[in-house]
C-alpha cells in the first residue's frame, strides 16, 4: 500500500507547502493552456522549460512533505 499524506492545515509548514503546491500546479496548468497556442519553436521550447522546471519544484515539494531521501527519490524517479 502507498501511504497517502494527510496535510494537517493548522501546522504552518504543512499549509504553506499545500499552498504552494496548489500555486505551481495552477502555473503549470496555465503553462499548457499558452502552450497549446505557442506560435514559434522559440516560444515553445521556452514554455516546455518553464514546464519542466515548474514540475520539478512539485516533485521536490511533495518529496518533501513525505520525508524522502534521495536513496528513494531515486527509485521513484527511475533511471535518467
């Protein structure tokens, strides 16, 4: 069984990782919708990188909020 991670609100921490996860998910989704109307490769390539790197922060959040180490930040991640 995966162990799902409760956000307990009143503790600061987990608030503010909650909220910022909710604030990158929604720039991540945002990133796609422009995405889908980029006009040039440039604009493109630009919006995948800002995709990528938004979607790391998330990933780095939530390893975080589960207490991970990089030994099982690995295995999650798979091979590069």
């Amino acid at each position: 069984k995966v162990p799902i991670r409760v956000i307990n609100r009143s503790d600061q921490a987990d608030k503010s990782s909650h909220d910022r996860i909710v604030k990158l998910v929604e720039q991540i989704l945002e990133l796609h919708q422009t995405l889908s109307t980029a006009r040039t490769p440039q604009e493109k390539t630009s919006l995948e990188r800002q995709i990528a790197a938004t979607d790391t922060q998330i990933d780095r959040l939530v390893y975080d909020l589960y207490g991970m180490t990089e030994d099982e930040i690995k295995i999650v991640e798979g091979p590069p």
